[in-house]
C-alpha cells in the first residue's frame, strides 16, 4: 500500500449543498467550497452586499454569512457579481463590438473563465472548439469555509 494522503481541500457541487456534509468537514477541519443552491434566502443577501472587490472591470467579489434554517451555524457564502452591460446574453456581457472580432472575443471569454477559476478552480465551464460561445452549467453562489 501507498503512503496515505493529507486532503487539502474538498470542493463539491450544489447536490452537496447540506449542513450535515459541511459540519463533518469542519469537524474534521477540512476546508472546503460547495457550490450553494440559489435558494431565496441566499439571492436577498448576495443582493445586499455592500463591500465589493474588483477582480477586473466588469467583475467583482464579495461574500456574507448566513445561518439557513435548520444549520448548526452561519456559514461565509462567497458571491462573484459581473456588471451588466446593453444587450443580451453573454455577448452583451463581454461586449458586442469583440463578438464582432472572434479572436478577440475568444480571448475575452478566456480572461473571464480564469477570473472565475481563481476562486472555482473546477468550475464546469468549457469555451467552445472555434470560441465562438461557452457553456457553462448553471451555479451563482459559492458557501467556503473561512481559513
């Protein structure tokens, strides 16, 4: 047999979203980041956050704690907030005029899908063979055990 291995950090998709999961992880001081359900509860507070750090023009970070019925504790839930530009859907997000010029609109899709990584290094998102468009499942909140 190998030699055991330490686990440094534990991330899970919202189908693990449960406090009994995150209250065996903390007894066990394992840090982790589960991807939250958007219940109610947790979109009124993502939209009362008032503290923002920019992650590039359009992005930002900021995070709340919250006690959700029935959890043994508050938790630290972390939220990314993209700036909503004219026009729709992700395009309108990135910008029309670099849709226009796909290489660039390419890598604008790319610089994005790194932003998230840093804080979702397993986020689900793929940028398409010719980076003309990415999928990307859907998931808006992260809950992260404080270090």
């Amino acid at each position: 047999m190998g030699a055991r291995q330490k686990i440094r950090l534990v991330r899970a998709d919202s189908g693990f979203f449960d406090d009994q999961l995150l209250s065996f992880l903390e007894q066990r001081r394992l840090p982790y980041i589960v991807v939250a359900r958007l219940t109610p509860w947790i979109k009124r507070e993502a939209q009362h956050v008032e503290q923002w750090r920019a992650l590039q023009e359009a992005y930002a970070v900021g995070e709340f704690r919250l006690k959700l019925l029935g959890w043994q504790t508050a938790r630290r839930f972390v939220v990314i907030r993209a700036v909503v530009r004219e026009g729709r859907g992700l395009a309108g997000q990135i910008g029309s005029a670099d849709y226009s010029r796909p290489r660039k609109f390419r890598e604008r899709l790319e610089r994005w899908l790194d932003l998230v990584r840093v804080l979702w290094p397993a986020c689900p998102a793929q940028i398409s063979c010719y980076g003309d468009y990415m999928l990307i499942q859907p998931a808006v909140a992260l809950a992260a055990k404080e270090a």
